[in-house]
C-alpha cells in the first residue's frame, strides 16, 4: 500500500500556523492533497524577496493539490489576532479538526549573543503561541470526531549538550515540547490526540540561514516531514497521544524504507537534526 492509500484527511479542517513556506507550508499542501480544508495562518500577507511565499500563494498551492484553503494573517503572538483568525477558519469550513503548531523562532547563540528582544520572542512564538492556539482551538477540537493536536517539537530532553551552545532557543523549543506533554496529559483521556514531530535530518528551509554552518545539500526537503504528519494525522487519534516522532520512523512503519527521493543531494551525507541523539 503506497503513501496515498494510508492518508486521507478528506473534509477535514487543518488551523496551520507558519504555513506561509518551509514545512508548515508542506504540511498544508499535503493535506490540501489528501482531500483537507486547510487555514493556512501566519504573518507573511505582503511579498518579501528575501523570504519567498505569503499566505495567498500558499492557499494557492493547497488548492492546486486539490484542497480548499483560507488564508489568514496571523501573529500568533497576539492573542485578539489567533481569535480572530480561528474563528475565519470556523465561519468558512464550519469547525476545526486538527491544530499543527509549526510556527517557531530561532537563535542559535549563546547568553552574551542573545538579545533579550530576541528571547522574548522565542518563548512568545514557540511555547506561548502553541499553548494560545491550542487554547483558542479547544472549544472547536472538541466537537471534532477525531481531535488533533500536532506540533513540530522535538522529544522533550534534558541533556546539556542541547541547551549549553543556545539555552534561549532550547528553552523555547523544549517549551514547546513541553507543552505537548502537558496537552496530552489533559487532553488525552477526553478522547484527544496531542502529539509531536520532529525531523531526523535537517530541513532545507529559511531557517539555514540561522543555522551556522548548515549546508542545503546535506539536507532533506519539508516533504518528508510532511508525509510524516499527513501519515500521523490519519490515525485514530489515541493512537498518537502523548508520543513524540521522529518523521524517518514514522515513514518506516508505514512500510517506507527508502528516503532517496526526499534529499537535497542524495549523493551527500545529512546532517542530524538539533535534539536528535
């Protein structure tokens, strides 16, 4: 049984944030292409020519695949901004489904490279977003016949080689994972599915840049990370709860055995992920 076979997400509502590009933007496309409605909510409204794609080209895209798509600008740190775009995404598809948290700040640097500007925003962005739109979800999760939650995190870890080179980020990205654990703790037993994904491999996407010494063709692109989640968010709900993903492991339990096709540059070798041992 190929990939198609396994996922179907028809008439289903997917609340995606960051989805304007990168993996946020596979994600939707991936969904639009499994027959979901798919809010496509981030920031990016306006087109930048040093970060290619808005919110319209990605409904775009979610159509082309075969979707049907909202777009939505949306801070999600701004609490009346999330309310605002839920509550468009309900008005034009009647509900919501699925909630995959995917927009995240970066800052790879140490205490003394770290502008408090810039951690303030990392924990507003990752944890506090993720913990507000799940929030302002809820009331509309809960009237869905199989509620998700998914988020891009890694699985939660205390070790200090994570957190001595960048606290900041891992703060923030472990808060994310953190709050995944505490969803799935409360959510769960009410017939919820709260879990994460997180890429074996670095992802070619903008987010490079932030990354010292990352190289694009040892990297794979968004799709696999995307085929993962689509895979994960057509399961019985009970069956992710509280689990934190790897996307390689997720695709080999599919029967995917072969990741070739998914690699910048299959000829190179690729590059582990932060948090991945």
């Amino acid at each position: 049984m190929d990939l198609d076979q396994r996922i179907d997400l028809r008439g289903r509502t997917l609340f995606i944030t960051g989805a304007s590009r990168g993996i946020g933007l596979a994600i939707a496309v991936r969904a639009g292409r499994a027959g979901a409605n798919v809010v496509i909510a981030a920031k990016s409204a306006m087109p930048n020519p040093k970060l290619p794609g808005t919110i319209h080209s990605a409904a775009e895209a979610v159509e082309r695949a075969g979707g049907r798509a909202l777009a939505v600008q949306c801070d999600i740190r701004d609490e009346e901004q999330v309310r605002a775009a839920v509550a468009a995404g309900v008005d034009r598809f009647g509900g919501i489904d699925i909630l995959v948290n995917n927009a995240s700040a970066i800052w790879l640097h140490g205490i003394e490279e770290t502008p408090m500007k810039r951690f303030d925003l990392m924990q507003q962005v990752n944890a506090r977003g993720s913990f507000l739109c799940a929030q302002v979800c809820l009331p509309h999760l809960r009237k869905a016949a199989h509620p998700q939650i998914l988020t891009l995190a890694p699985p939660p870890s205390l070790d200090p080689r994570w957190w001595g080179p960048h606290t900041a980020y891992t703060l923030a990205k472990m808060g994310m994972s953190f709050v995944t654990l505490g969803l799935a703790a409360e959510l769960g037993p009410k017939g919820f599915g709260v879990c994460a994904l997180w890429p074996r491999t670095v992802i070619a996407t903008d987010a490079l840049r932030m990354i010292p010494g990352a190289e694009p063709g040892r990297c794979r692109k968004p799709e696999i990370v995307a085929d993962a989640a689509a895979l994960l968010l057509s399961r019985p709900a009970a069956q992710n709860n509280g689990r934190f993903f790897l996307d390689e492991d997720v695709l080999r339990e599919a029967g995917i055995e072969r990741f070739d096709g998914y690699a910048v540059d299959p000829s190179r070798p690729l590059a582990k992920d932060l948090f991945v041992d």
